[in-house]
C-alpha cells in the first residue's frame, strides 16, 4: 500500500468543499429569494393550480325597492390575463405570431379604446418577458387593464388562439362578484356600496345587513385524476338573501329631481341638501335624499347627511317647545304674548323676530306666535314657565321624543344632542346660563339630524305615536319571506291626545295663514312648520363675515288624513334664506308628485262640450260608412251623393280621404303624390277637365 500523499489529496478536498459550499450558498440564496422576492406571486401561482381546498364564493343578494324593483344586483365580471408559459409556447410560438395579428384586431374592435398595433406591443412585451427574464408578472399578463362584463368576455374568449383550453393556450381569467345599482345614484348613500376589489361592503345598507347578503362560501377538493386536476364539491355555497327595501323608486326620484332644482337656482346656489319623506303609520322611509356640492360645482350624494348631519334646527323646533308646554298645562291656545317692536332684551341679549325692522308682531297668541314663527313669543313662553326650573322643559323635550336616540340600521347615525342642566353641591348650575333655555327653545343650543326631526314630526301627524324609522322590511330568498322587519313604534304616546290635536291644528294654520303658505297645496290640506337658521361656519365660528344659514320645512299631507311626513333641509351661504320661501317650495312640488299618484278621475271629468260625439265622416262610399256608423251602434245614415266624375273627366275629390282619393283618381290612370293628412283640402288637376294617362295629381291634405 502506498503510502498516504496528503499534499496531493488535501487540495482536491479542499476545492470540492469549496464547490459544495458554493453550491449550497446558491441553493439557500435562491430558496431565500423566492421566499421574499417571489413568495407573493408563487403565492398566486400555487393557489390557483394545485390548491387542495378552493373556497367558492357566493352570489351576493339584491337590494330591492318596496316594489320589488332592483336597486342593487351583482353580476359577473371578469379579469383576463396571458400565461405566456403555456404548452402552446413550449414548442415554439409559431402558432401564437401566426395569430397574433387576428388577435390584435380582434381585441382592437372590441375595446377600441386601444389600437392594434398598441395591443400587439402590450402582448409582445408580457410574452419577451417569460423568454427573457422570467419576470413575475408574465404567467398573469393582463389582456385587458379593467373589469369586463360577461359578453365582452365571451366575445374575447372566441378570439383566435383564446378560444383554446386555457392550460394549452395560456388565456385564462378572474371572476369577481361585481355591484351595480340599475338606478345609478338614486339613493346611493342609503343603498350603499362595496369595494370592489375586496367585495366588501363599507357603507349603507350593503354594511348594515352585510351578514345576510353576503351568503356562506362554499367549498370544492381538487384532485389529480389521470395527470388533471378535478374539483369535487365538497359543500356548494349559499347564496345571499334578498333585502326588500321600503324605498319607493318614484318618490326618491321625485324628491332627488325636487331638491336639485332648487339647490341649483341662483338665488339658492346651496352647499348642502336633504330631503326625507316617511311614511306616517308605519314609518317606512320612501325616500331619502343627501346632496352636497363637490370642488367641481357638481352635487352628489357623498355623506348620508340625513342622519349623520347634526346641527341647530332652527324654528322647526319650536314645535317642541311648544308641545312641551302645552302638554305641561303651563299655557293653552288664548295665552297671549307681549313681542313688542320685534326686539326684546333678554338675559343681556337681545332676542329678535325676523321682522324687527317692520315693527315687529306686538300683542299675540300662542297659536299666532307659531304661525308668524316669533322668536321672541317662544322663548318667552318657556323662559316665564320654565326659567327657575328648566330641567322639567328639558324632561319633556325628552318625553316628546324629540331627544330620542332611533338606533336606526345605518352607520353614521348620530343621535341628538340635548344637554341636560346639571347642579354642583352648592346648587349652582355648571353647565347652563340663563340665555341657554330662551336659545334652546327657538331650535339653537341643540344638535339634531334631520331623520330625527322629521321622525317627531310624523309622531304627531300619528296622532302621538312614534314609530322608528324603517329602511327594510323584509329578506326574501327564492320568492320565499324568510324573515320580517315589522314597523316598531318606539312611544304610544308623545303627549296627549288633546295636545297632539291642538298642535296639529296649529301646523294646519301655519302654512294655511302663516309663513309657510308655500309649502301648501290646493288639492290638500298641509301641515308643518317652516325653519331658518344660522349654522357656523366652517371654522366653527358664527361671525367670519358671511353668514350661512340652513332652512328647513318639516311637515305632513295631507292634514286631514295624514299619509306622509317630509322634511326639507338646504343649507346656503349668504341672502336670501327662507325656510318657507326656499325648502317650503320643495316639500310643495314633492307633496303635489307625491299625491299626483292617488288622483282618480272620472272618464266624464275628461269630456269637452264642444267636442263632436258622432264622428265626422269624410266624403267616399255612403254604403261603407253606413255599415261602419251601424257596427259602432251610432244611427245615421249617410245620404248617398251623385257621382263625382263620368268617363275620363277628371274627378272630384275634394273632401275624400287620403285612401279613397288616390285609389279613384290611379283608376283613371293618374299618378299621385299626396302631401299633409286628414282629408283632400285641394288638387292640383282641376275638376271636369280631360284626363290625360300618365299626368300627375298633386295632393294636398288637411
């Protein structure tokens, strides 16, 4: 045995260990940079080729109207990409540059938005990609940027070379489940909306019932049969529930197309609109309107301000003042006040009516005080009976419901804002001044959101009852109910049944003799009361130099048998500003749309005096009229008439029908051309002259 040669092996050693090392760097540098670099899109790659267990998504619900119209549906769209390593380019590409230009073409007449030539570079560019870098992206080349809808896909898929199996061709696709509103914007902030690429929903009704829309997902195995993968539905999935709405399609597009028109004219120019009708028995919401100017002058409904937007009502709430002390007993309907001049200093603040620089109102009733919408009749109602002890108003402000907290089923809901006075040990009160209670009850020193106005509003045109405000009324799955959201009544009774009946009589007689006359109507009676504000700015100051008000009208129709309540809320910078001359006009055009809808009309009340009951019969067949007038049951007869032209003279047709014209005078051989309708006023071929063959006979008709 020769002897062990350690200068000859020990470097042979040492540069296979250094190559193993090498190797080895190499191999965890590379598991290292998939694991970071790449794990997102072999991530991708193994999720869609060899998962074991593929979750199947539902189809989401639909969002109906009270009338069972569509509001919300989901349908599919698809995502189309390129896997530019598919079989069909292990062999080559031929197939795909010998197609690639009916491809191109093909995609060009469907997406003209791009040339062919732009879409033969953007496919080019993804398949280079794969032959030479292999970078990620290329096995999930997008044909197409955005989302297309099921037709445009079927359209692609027949492209040359997409119309293989995708395993072969490369051509495949990602399917969403895709929301659209057939009503586009109409009530969009309440309907709500999803992200589309999560398919979650993160606002309005599509948050609020999500858990029932959104269905449960199903569940497929794949398996490998014979060298293919083959799903086996391990559980289907369940589709979502139907929500059917209590938004009425005609009415919110009614009070929509109302409220613009408004917030549109110069003289309004408005910041901000809402408008809310509800139904008064059950207090099914039939329409719900938030408009707000964007930076580029457009209106859209962008925040759900209707029960997000709590600010100082204004005079509306002079309402609750009253109804407080009239259900207290403290005043009735022949208390009268003492105005003055329309200025009254109060606390060290003067308190003013609208009127002031006319005088003001002077002597009043309590009844007259709300019909004029006096500041000063209000607050010193409340400020003589409730000054020394004003947590009993503020206890009947909460008692009439005004204060009240809807737990309405949308996110964003405020609840209104009410302080209640507060004592320290001492009995001194810590939160309140004596301005604070004549302030509060003339609509400032609160914060309340118009659904919560109009929602006390209609408990009196109820009689006294409250109901919550409702957005849903029923899921229904199949055509099947299989759940119901009956009305809810949140109080029996807000005040007495006298009470309610005082007040209601004096909202009757603000718009019937107060300033709220232009909210009426003359085919109904109205009631409401109408609301001018000043609201801060946004610096949350009153005194910037411009002022900004909100203007209101909340009230009911028609007075005598109440079906609706509606409020109208525009807010707007600078004069003028009418609650009533400005929101009152809007509540008038969507209380006459609104009613325009339960006008029955007699066929009788359609019948004009002058009109002639026994048609007039054009000269022609006396014979054929008869039998006509005879089927018709009307009995006249058509005396017959000598004839109107013998041999080839030309004829008389004067008076004739069209039909019975042309058919008599091509008899004789004329050709003719026929201008107007009705019946033959003149000819241009005279009558009695001879009739040459072939000539033309001009028409005219009348």
């Amino acid at each position: 045995m020769s002897k062990f040669d350690s200068e000859k092996v020990m470097p042979r050693y040492f540069v296979i260990a250094v190559v193993l090392t090498v190797i080895g760097v190499a191999v965890l540098g590379k598991a290292l940079y998939i694991m970071t670099a790449k794990k997102d899109y072999w991530t991708e790659v193994a999720d869609r080729l060899k998962r074991d267990s593929v979750s199947v998504p539902p189809t989401r619900g639909n969002i109906l109207s009270s009338d069972g119209q569509l509001m919300a549906t989901s349908i599919p769209e698809y995502r189309i990409f390129m896997d530019f390593q598919a079989s069909a380019f292990e062999k080559g590409d031929s197939l795909w540059l010998d197609k690639l230009d009916s491809i191109c073409d093909g995609l060009n007449r469907i997406f003209p938005k791009r040339s062919a030539a732009e879409f033969k570079q953007h496919l080019e560019e993804g398949r280079h990609k794969v032959l030479k870098s292999g970078k990620v992206g290329a096995r999930h080349w997008p044909v197409w940027p955005r989302r297309i809808d099921y037709n445009t896909y079927l359209e692609v898929k027949s492209l040359p070379f997409f119309n293989m199996s995708k395993n072969k061709s490369g051509f495949h696709d990602t399917i969403y489940n895709a929301r659209r509103r057939p009503f586009t914007s109409l009530a969009l902030r309440t309907i709500g909306g999803l992200y589309g690429e999560k398919d979650s929903a993160y606002y309005g009704l599509e948050l609020s019932y999500d858990s029932i829309l959104r269905g449960t997902n199903g569940l497929v195995n794949r398996r490998k049969v014979l060298n293919k993968y083959r799903n086996i539905t391990v559980q289907q999935p369940i589709d979502g529930g139907d929500i059917v709405t209590t938004i009425d399609v005609n009415i919110q597009d009614l009070a929509e197309r109302s409220l613009l028109d408004m917030l549109k004219s110069p003289q309004v120019n408005g910041e901000m609109g809402v408008a809310i009708v509800m139904e008064v028995q059950t207090g099914d919401v039939k329409a719900i309107v938030n408009m707000i100017k964007n930076e580029e002058g457009r209106y859209i409904e962008a925040v759900n301000s209707a029960i997000s937007y709590r600010c100082e009502p204004g005079s509306v709430f002079k309402t609750a003042s009253f109804l407080v002390a009239l259900d207290d007993g403290v005043v009735d309907t022949t208390y009268h006040i003492e105005t003055g001049s329309g200025v009254y200093h109060m606390h060290g603040r003067d308190m003013k009516d609208h009127n002031w620089r006319n005088g003001g109102y002077h002597y009043i009733s309590l009844p007259r005080a709300l019909e004029v919408s006096s500041n000063i009749g209000v607050s010193r109602v409340i400020d003589e009976h409730y000054g020394t002890n004003p947590e009993k108003y503020v206890e009947g402000l909460y008692r009439i419901g005004i204060a009240e907290d809807l737990q309405i089923p949308l996110v964003g809901y405020l609840p209104p804002v009410i302080r209640m006075p507060k004592k320290n040990k001492r009995g001194q009160y810590i939160n309140w001044s004596k301005t604070a209670l004549p302030w509060m009850s003339i609509g400032y020193e609160t914060q309340i959101a118009p659904i919560n106005t109009v929602t006390f509003y209609n408990a009196i045109a109820n009689n006294g009852k409250m109901m919550r405000p409702r957005f849903v009324k029923k899921v229904v799955k199949n055509g099947v109910t299989i759940r119901e959201f009956p009305p809810e009544v949140i109080k029996e009774h807000i005040a007495k049944p006298q009470t309610i009946k005082t007040m209601q009589t004096i909202l009757e007689h603000v718009v019937s003799q107060g300033l709220g006359k232009k909210a009426g109507s003359r085919a109904f009676k109205v009631a409401g009361k109408t609301g001018t504000a000043q609201v801060a700015d946004q610096h949350g100051g009153y005194h910037s130099g411009t002022t900004r008000y909100w203007l209101s009208f909340a009230g009911y129709f028609p007075a005598d048998n109440p079906r609706y309540t509606c409020i109208v809320c525009i807010k707007k910078t600078g004069l003028p500003a009418s609650g009533g001359g400005m929101s009152g006009v809007v509540f008038h055009h969507i209380s006459e749309g609104v009613m325009a809808r339960y006008l029955t009309l007699s066929v009788e009340d359609a019948h004009d005096s002058t009109s002639v009951i026994i048609p007039e019969v054009k000269s022609g067949d006396p014979a054929a009229a008869n039998s006509v007038l005879s089927h018709l049951g009307i009995k006249k007869n058509i005396p017959a008439t000598p004839p109107r032209t013998t041999g080839n003279i030309m004829p008389d047709v004067i008076g004739m029908g069209a039909r019975d014209a042309v058919y008599l005078l091509e008899s004789k051989g004329l050709k003719v051309k026929v201008n107007g309708r009705g019946r033959v006023k003149a000819q241009s071929l005279s009558y009695g002259k001879p009739i040459v063959p072939g000539s033309t006979c001009i028409l005219t008709l009348n």
